[in-house]
C-alpha cells in the first residue's frame, strides 16, 4: 500500500536541542497528522494541520501543512527527554475513503 | 471518560489456534481500523470498518477476519492461516469527516 516517505529514519540528539523531521509524498493530501508513540503504547495525536501553509503549535511542537499540500513537517523545540519515542505522520485525503496514510516513523533518541 | 480499549494487552497463543482481540470505543466514532506492527516499522492496515455491518480489506487481510455488528465494537480473529501472527496490534476510531484517528493501548500477540 501507499506510503508517505518520512524522514530522517532516527535521530540522535543531546538534550535542550531542537528537532526537525519531514514526509512527503506525491500524492495531495487534506489533512496532515503528527503522532507519537511511546514504547508499548498506541499512538497519540499531536497535531492536526487541515489548510495549505497552515501552522499549528502545541506547547514546544511546530508544525507546517505544506502549500503544495504533498508534505509536512515538525518542530520539536528545546528537546527534554520525555520526547523521546517515535513520530508518525499520516495523510488523509478525505475523499469517501477516510483512510490514513502512514509514514515509517521517526525514532527519536536523547544522548544522555 | 471517552476512549478506545483494547484487551487483553499481553496474549499468548499456540500455533494453529484462532485467537480474537478485543476493541472497545465509546467515542460515537463511526470508523474502526485494525493496524498491525512489527518491531521497527509503521503501521500496517488490516482492516477497517466505516458503518456498522460493513468492512473493508486493508493492505495485509490475509489470515485476518472482523465483525461490526455494533458501532462500539470492531473484534479481530487472527487466524491460523496468518503465517507470522507474532505482532502488536492497534485498533484506532475515528469520525468518517477526519480528524484524524484515536488509538487503543495496543495487545501484544506472541504465538508460540
């Protein structure tokens, strides 16, 4: 099946820095997701980014909704170890089919 | 409090047998999905479900079964047919406008 290319595959970061991954895809989507996941737990929704340019923030995260409308990015500001875990994005297209589709994730990882 | 609950979270299965996971949701969503995932990858759609009494393949059905005889309920049967069934399993909802998906807690399946 489809599937948005995200990147980078992990990262390894000191604390107090900041954190940057992307998806794209060739296809247009008109509603971006971002969702992390912690060690054993379902994923939980982050942030929903539904216009073209659209700029979201949740507390320390930031995140774009492409012009295009093909790609997404997010911001993790001021890294501190409870973000560590994996960020998934998704794409829906909201056609009749309001299935979602995924990226591989990006497994982030603070250095102590 | 509204939320999706899965169960068992650990499950233990001999090779051959049937086994069925659980999903519970009592956000009044009318979409259910069934996602697969295996130790560092994304998430795989087994199944999904938009109405009651209706479901859709995914991109990886084979040995899987559902039922939606409730809007509440969305049970999956992993069977013995499914090659590799060892996995963690995430049953998500949603609302069929967007908004993007609510996951459950995850059951871990170990077939031995």
């Amino acid at each position: 099946g489809q599937q948005l290319n995200q990147s980078p595959q992990s990262m390894f970061i000191q604390e107090g820095e900041d954190v940057s991954m992307n998806c794209t895809s060739s296809s247009i989507f008109n509603t971006w997701l971002w969702y992390k996941q912690d060690p054993g737990e379902g994923p939980v929704l982050l942030i929903a980014l539904y216009k073209a340019g659209e700029l979201t923030s949740n507390g320390r995260l930031t995140a774009q909704f492409g012009i295009t409308r093909k790609d997404s990015f997010l911001n993790i500001s001021a890294s501190i170890p409870s973000d560590v875990g994996i960020y998934f994005c998704a794409g829906q297209k909201g056609d009749s089919n309001y299935q979602l589709i995924w990226g591989a994730g990006t497994k982030l990882i603070i250095k102590p | 409090d509204g939320g999706i609950t899965q169960s068992p979270k650990y499950l233990f299965r001999k090779e051959g047998q049937n086994v069925t996971l659980s999903c519970e949701q009592n956000l009044n969503h009318d979409a259910m999905y069934w996602y697969r995932q295996d130790p560092g990858q994304g998430l795989r759609l087994i199944y999904y479900s938009q109405i009651v009494n209706d479901f859709q393949k995914g991109d990886i059905a084979e040995g899987y079964s559902v039922s939606r005889e409730k809007k509440e309920s969305f049970p999956l049967t992993v069977t013995s047919a499914q090659k590799n069934p060892t996995a963690f399993y995430l049953c998500a909802s949603s609302y069929t406008g967007g908004d993007g998906a609510f996951f459950g807690q995850g059951t871990r399946l170990t077939v031995v």
